[in-house]
C-alpha cells in the first residue's frame, strides 16, 4: 500500500458522527475532496500518519500549491498568482458587471499541524466551482475561489500575511525581514508573488461582492452540542500585553527567604491572577499566559527578570479593557507583595470582527435545505476572513473539530462533516447569487 493510499483509507474510514440528514440534491464530491486533502496533507509529511508540515515559503509548501494549481487547471479553473503569492481562479458570471463572490481558505500549515486546518475550505471551494459546471449550473455573480499565502503565524513571525497585503496592509520595510536565512521579499518571489509591484495585490473595497470562508472549528464545541454546522457570528479580538517583572537575581542556597525579590514568584502570582481576572468578569472573554522568557534561567539562581505575554480575547472592546485594568490593579500589588517591578506596555490590538447578517441567514438557509443542524459560535482563532472583512461582507461556516483537536497530527473531521460543510457552501454561494444581488453592500464591519 502506498503512503497515499494508506492516508486516504484512513481518512475515509474514520468513525461516522452521530448526526443523520437525508440529504438530497447538489453535492460537492466528497471522495475527490477527501482524497485531494490526503494529498496535500503528504506534502512534507514524513509518513503517512506523521503531522502536515507545509510552512509557508517551504519546499513542501511549493509542492502543494503547484498540486492545487494543477487541480484548478484540470478542472477548467485558470489559477492566478498575485503580487503577493495568493492564488486565484475565476469561474465567469453571466453579469460581467457584477462583482465576485470569494471563497476560500488557506494550505500553509503549522509545524507537524493537522490535514483539515484551511485545506479543507481551500479545496471545497474548487468542489463547489467543480460541481456548478458538473451540473451545469448559471451563476449571475463570477464565482472566484482564493488561496491566501502565508495564513499561519509562522515565517516571519506574521501570521494571515497574503490576506493582510489584499486589504492593503503592508510596507515597504516588511520585505526586508529575515526569517530562517531567507528575506521575505525572496519568499514572496519563491511562491511565484512580485513584491515589487506589492501594492497590485491589494483588493479595492467594494470590488468583491461577498466573502466566505469554510474552515474546521478548531475547538470543541460544535461536537459538544451535537451539531454540524457553526455559524460564525464574529471572529474575536486580540490583545496582546508585554509584562516585564524585574527583581534581582542572587544565589539560591545563600539568600534567605524573606529577602528575596524573586521575578518568577511574582509571575506566577500574575499567572494565576489573569486566569481569576477573566472568570471573575463572568463574559465570553479568554486569557492566557503563553509566552514566558526567564533570567538568568540558571540552576541556582533566583529568577531576576521575567518577561511575558497576556493574551486576552473576546468579541467586544468593553470587557476586555476592563479585565486588562483588573489585572494592571493586581500586578501593582503583586509588585508590592515580591518586592519587584512590573511594567505592562500598551497591548497589540486586532480588534473583533462581526460576520455580515446576510451571510449568516444564507447560511442557516443553506443548513436547513440539508436538514442540518446549525449552532452560532464566535471564532476564537484568527482568520483569512478576518482581514477580507475590511473589504466586502463575510460570512464563515464551521464544522466539528474531533476532541477540538487542531494543529496537531491527530486533527480530524470526519468525511461526512467535510461533505456536510462543502454543501452547505455551495448552497450558500448559490443563495447569495441568486437571492441576494443587491443587499450586500459593504464590509462586515470592524467591530461586533
């Protein structure tokens, strides 16, 4: 058995969830769908069952989306590269006047990440492209699907990099960055972009009708309520905050107790103080410690600087300003109490995303013609969607995560959710084709 083969019929075998839907009508091919996400899956795997490894700008990442262009070309879909790297492919509209309908997602993947994250939604909406012609399907609106470049955060230390360049976020400086020996104005050239003529990359607001991103949940929710089909109501904001605690560093075994101004005893007290902060504000908020640095890091030692990150999430400004001024309260008398100093910077703020009503009616109309169940969740992880908001109404469709599961090699959607989630995105390319040409006017807007 080939590495391929073993992949696909592991994938194709994997345990059935409980829903049930008679669903009758168009379809995406969900065996040619499956099997095209084992392939790019195998794209820098080292075996079959091993993590996806296509960091942007790699070989693997190269090879996958020469596949994929590949695809495109045999099913009748011309791909485009931009300035940028991002891959493009029209399929035309009977009103050449009429702006596109976008849908897509992403390749590039974490480090020994998952065979679902982005690749399904990127491959879907070739299906969806495949099975209008199939069917012989009109659309008024052109119908175009997308492969953004350099979604995850990764190379660079940028992460949503090709969508980012399209809603006009970009300078002249970012393309003298070096990340693993390789400027990224060599990335870009790598993946067939032009960063000379970057700015041809970014998309006129209003130029696109609509955009919608099909996207596994990343998070355990949907398979907790039994449901198939989250219907993304926003995408979170982030703030991210820079503490450094200073103390002093002194020998373990000679400095009492009671004179110590120990930093990682006070960040440990920050720790715990941030995780109280967000429960104790009882709203849809996250906080998290992810980033520690540590001096000297030594045996022996007593820690004398730490430094670290508080990444705090929701969809709106207003709880998340009030945590971060609880705990900015609590680390000046965590302060006191070690005998340190903590500084907090102003934070690196995205702020929330609220996805367009439109799209989310299409898309529970959509669910419903397929019998299918439909939860509203907001997005806790960033997305390509989230910078095409800036342009165009967005709407987002998920569908369960096993075990939440993501970003690693044991991520898993089983066949008939991608199937479920594939057709619920044709249904509503099709909807909003044809029921609503004129009401989608604007981006999704900044904030929810």
């Amino acid at each position: 058995m080939t590495r391929r083969s073993f992949l696909g019929t592991l994938a194709l075998t994997s345990v059935a969830p409980r829903w049930s839907a008679q669903v009758r009508g168009r379809r995406v091919n969900i065996g040619s769908l499956i099997g095209r996400i084992t392939n790019v899956k195998l794209y820098g795997a080292e075996r079959p069952w091993a993590g996806a490894n296509r960091v942007a700008y790699s070989d693997a990442d190269v090879e996958a989306r020469g596949y994929v262009m590949r695809l495109m070309t045999a099913a009748g879909v011309q791909p485009r590269i931009d300035a940028a790297g991002n891959i493009f492919g029209r399929r035309p509209g009977s009103d050449p006047s009429l702006a596109p309908i976008l849908f897509g997602s992403h390749i590039d993947s974490v480090p020994n990440g998952g065979a679902f994250d982005g690749t399904l939604g990127a491959l879907a909406a070739l299906g969806v492209i495949e099975d209008c012609d199939f069917e012989g399907i009109g659309t008024r609106h052109p119908l175009e699907m997308v492969i953004w470049a350099h979604s995850e955060h990764v190379a660079f230390n940028r992460g949503l990099a090709g969508s980012r360049i399209a809603a006009g976020d970009v300078a002249p400086s970012d393309f003298d960055e070096v990340w693993n020996g390789m400027r990224r104005a060599d990335a870009i050239r790598k993946i067939g972009g032009d960063p000379d003529r970057i700015t041809e990359a970014s998309i006129r607001p209003g130029s696109v009708h609509c955009y919608l991103e099909l996207h596994v949940e990343q998070g355990p929710v949907l398979e907790r309520l039994d449901v198939p089909i989250g219907v993304v109501e926003g995408i979170v904001g982030v703030d991210r905050h820079h503490v450094s605690i200073a103390g002093v560093s002194r020998p373990a075994g000679s400095t009492p107790m009671d004179e110590r101004r120990d930093a990682l005893v006070a960040a440990s007290h920050l720790t715990i103080a941030v995780r109280d902060a967000v429960v104790r504000a009882a709203a849809a908020v996250t906080g998290t410690v992810d980033r520690l640095d540590m001096e000297p890091n030594a045996p022996g030692m007593v820690p004398g600087t730490v430094r670290l990150t508080i990444d705090l999430r929701g969809m709106s400004d207003a709880p998340l300003r009030a945590i971060a001024a609880d705990i900015a309260g609590r680390a000046a008398a965590i302060a006191t109490g070690t005998g340190t100093s903590i500084t907090i910077a102003e934070p690196s703020r995205s702020a929330p995303v609220a996805t367009t009503d439109a799209l989310r009616e299409a898309i529970e109309r959509a669910a419903a013609s397929l019998r299918l169940k439909t939860a509203p969740l907001a997005s806790g992880l960033p997305h390509d969607a989230q910078r095409i908001a800036r342009l165009a109404p967005m709407g987002m469709i998920f569908v369960p995560s096993a075990g939440g599961v993501t970003h690693a090699p044991d991520e898993q959607t089983s066949p008939m959710l991608c199937s479920y989630g594939a057709d619920v995105l044709l249904r509503t390319v099709l909807d909003v084709d044809r029921s609503l040409p004129d009401r989608l006017g604007g981006p999704a807007g900044a904030e929810a």
